[in-house]
C-alpha cells in the first residue's frame, strides 16, 4: 500500500471542495489503480458518494469493510484522514 497516496487522493477531495471534477478524476484514478486495497477502496466509496451515486458508494464501502459515516462527507473525510494519518507508513 502507498500511504504517499491514499494521502495524495484525500488531498485531491478536498482540493476539489468535496465535489466532482478535475481533482475527483485524478483521486478516482488512484483509488482504481490500488484496487482491492482497503483505504483505496473506502476513498473510493467516498468519491461515489460525491458524485450521489449512493449504490456505488455502497459497493465500496463494503469491499473496504466500512459502513458509510452518518455525517457529511467533509466529516467521512476528515475520519479517513485522521485514521491514515496516524497509522502512516
């Protein structure tokens, strides 16, 4: 796993001011090429849940073990950064 990253993709969200675009693309990209990763598959349920695609959303957060935050996504987010951040490689 490249913590360099997961961190780079949380970057790009908020960069992106939690909505689709440029930003979105390029995190989306990175969560696609760590596949089958945990914490890529959890940022990538959050990407879906940006762009309101709540079923998708819902997939990933299963392959990554997670159940989706009942606050914001800015919130999702920060709990996500906080986790990486802490358990850092």
């Amino acid at each position: 796993m490249s913590h360099t990253e997961i961190v780079r993709a949380l970057e790009l969200i908020q960069a992106g001011g939690f909505r689709p675009g440029t930003e979105w693309e390029e995190a989306h990209r990175i969560c696609q090429t760590y596949e089958g990763e945990r914490d890529f598959d959890w940022i990538h349920a959050i990407l879906h849940r940006i762009e309101g695609d709540d079923a998708n959303a819902g997939y990933w957060y299963s392959r990554a073990g997670k159940s989706r935050n009942p606050g914001s996504v800015e919130e999702e987010w920060r709990e996500m950064m906080g986790s990486v951040t802490s358990n850092g490689e």
